[in-house]
C-alpha cells in the first residue's frame, strides 16, 4: 500500500463501522473527547488545538469534502466516516465528552431546506443525546446567538425573553437547547456569535468571510443600509475554540453561554477591510438575515476568567491574504 504521509496520523480513515477489538485496545488518554462535524469550519481548527492530553476522535459524513481538514497533522487522531445518526455505543466507548459541532449552518437558506434542518440539526442530535446518556457523556452543544433574531436592547443567555429565532436554523437551535437541558446529561450549550477567521475546514457564508471573499473577486458587497450602523455579536475562530477548551476543563457545567469576541457595527467590518482592499458597496433597504441587529452581553463567560483575544483586523487581514492573487 503505498504511504500517503498527509494522512499518516489518522488512526481510522473509511466507512467501516469501529471494530470492538479497535475499541478495546484503543489506549484512554486522561480526557477523550469525539468531535462531530470535525472537518468544519470550526472543528478543523479544534482538532489541531486541542491540549495534548486530549484523545481526539472526529466523526465527519464528509458530506462538504473537507478532506483538507485531516491532512498533516502532529498528534494522532481517530477519524470514524460516519452520518451523526449512525454513531452507536461502541463509538462512544471511553469517551468522556462530545463537542457536537455538526450541524447545517446557512441560516438564510435553512428556509429553503426546513425539513432537512429538521432531521439534521434536531431529530439527529436528540437521536445523539440518548446514546451519549446510555454511556455516560458529557455533551457540548455548540448553538448560536441568531437565535436572539432582532433586539433593541442588550441580551443576556439566561433570560429566555430575549429568544427571537428569524430562521428554521434558529428554530433548531433553540429546540436542541430545550432537549439538551431535559436529558439528565451533564451539559454546556454556547451561543456563538457570527464566526470569523481561517481554518482548513473554512467557509464562506458568514458575514465577515463572505464580505472578504466578495471583496477579493471584485464583487460587490451587499449591505441592509438600515442596520449599517447596528450592532452584531462576531466571534473570532481561535476564542470560539479557546472558549470550549476553556469550559470543557472548567466545572462551570449545565449552564448556558454567549461567546463572542465583540459585539461590533457593520460600518466598523466595513471599514477594516476597505483599510487593505479597494471595495464596491451596494446598499439595499431589503432586510438581510445575516444583517441582523441584536448586542450580546458575555460577561458570564468572561466571569469565568475566559478572556477574548482575536483581533478582528488581524483576522480579516489574514483572511484577504489568503485569497490576494484572485483577480
């Protein structure tokens, strides 16, 4: 067989189900963690991140192709090519937590596929909360804070009057947060602001990445002139993974956070990538989803001594770097 060395490190790579003899000699290292939807935006970056006393088990349907993600990496990971509701027991042997990060993320066009968020991003994870009670996990359910939809006022995580979902994806998220906190499992759910940054695993369908992308091939950025100046909360790619390695060791469990690096104007976005980059701006007075309006308060996460640190000039820097040679 001949040695490929960008996956030389993966300890699983196929569709076979995990034999019961892999399982058994499979070493337990002090915390093993399995990390759904792994190939991600999110997930590729946490793989590579997490402290090195983590065993790292990545289940991906490899439904995006993201295969970049499990190229060269440093430390051994276990990779099962597997749909979320085909994880059984014996998957989750010796794991002691799941960070569920699979799930259909385009909120605007989860109106165009209801069902299929339905089945994906609710029944499938529900189906994945009770095999983890079967044996034992702790689960981590990364959700969003687009389920606040629109506000005029700060929000905060622990008052549910605040919840205004816009979307179908908004919708599930909510309904996993109820389930989660139902299920008897020890838990922490994390309301994400809009993500920003790189990874292997990256995507393009966020706000500021997709503005970046647009700039770079000369395209016109749409902007909902009505919230130009409004606030909307964004989260750095390097504190989203910080902040559940953060929690995960923490005792701060069964609670409820909103991560996010700042809350910050879509003027202020703007103006940072039009600082590196000659940019065309195509005001419209049609709401946008993704444009939305709403300031989130995280000063329960920051209580917990967890401090953002991503810059975003830095990162939308990075970002356009990447893709400087198009057109």
């Amino acid at each position: 067989m001949r040695f490929v060395p960008q996956l030389a490190n993966l300890e699983r790579f196929g569709k076979q189900k995990t034999s019961k003899r892999m399982v058994k000699n499979r070493k337990v290292t002090h915390k093993n963690i399995l990390i759904t939807g792994g190939c991600g935006h999110i997930g590729s970056s946490l793989i590579r991140s997490a402290p090195p006393h983590y065993g790292i088990t990545v289940v991906d349907n490899m439904w995006t192709q993201r295969y970049c993600s499990l190229f060269n990496h440093e430390k051994r990971i276990r990779f099962i090519e597997k749909d979320i509701n085909d994880i059984t027991q014996e998957d989750l042997k010796d794991i002691h937590t799941v960070i569920h990060l699979a799930s259909i993320t385009n909120a605007t066009n989860s109106f165009h596929h209801k069902d299929q968020v339905e089945s994906v991003n609710y029944e499938a994870t529900v189906n994945l909360m009770n095999t983890c009670k079967e044996v034992g996990c702790k689960f981590i359910f990364p959700s969003s804070t687009s389920i606040y939809g629109v506000a005029t006022e700060e929000v905060y995580e622990d008052n549910d009057s605040y919840l205004n979902p816009q979307s179908p994806y908004a919708e599930s998220k909510i309904k996993g947060e109820v389930c989660l906190k139902d299920s008897g499992l020890e838990y922490l759910i994390l309301r994400f602001g809009t993500i920003f940054g790189i990874s292997d695993g990256m995507r393009f369908h966020t706000a500021i990445n997709k503005f970046c992308y647009q700039a770079s091939i000369r395209e016109p950025l749409t902007v909902w002139r009505e919230n130009f100046n409004q606030y909307r909360p964004y989260l750095g790619l390097n504190d989203c993974v910080n902040s559940i390695i953060h929690l995960a060791e923490s005792d701060n469990w069964n609670q409820t956070y909103n991560v996010l690096t700042k809350n910050y104007k879509l003027s202020e976005i703007i103006s940072i990538i039009e600082d590196h980059i000659d940019i065309e701006i195509n005001m419209v007075d049609t709401p946008l989803l993704n444009q939305y309006s709403y300031l989130v308060n995280d000063d329960k996460i920051r209580n917990t001594n967890f401090t953002p640190k991503d810059d975003i000039e830095c990162e939308i820097k990075k970002t356009l770097n990447r893709l400087r040679n198009l057109n």
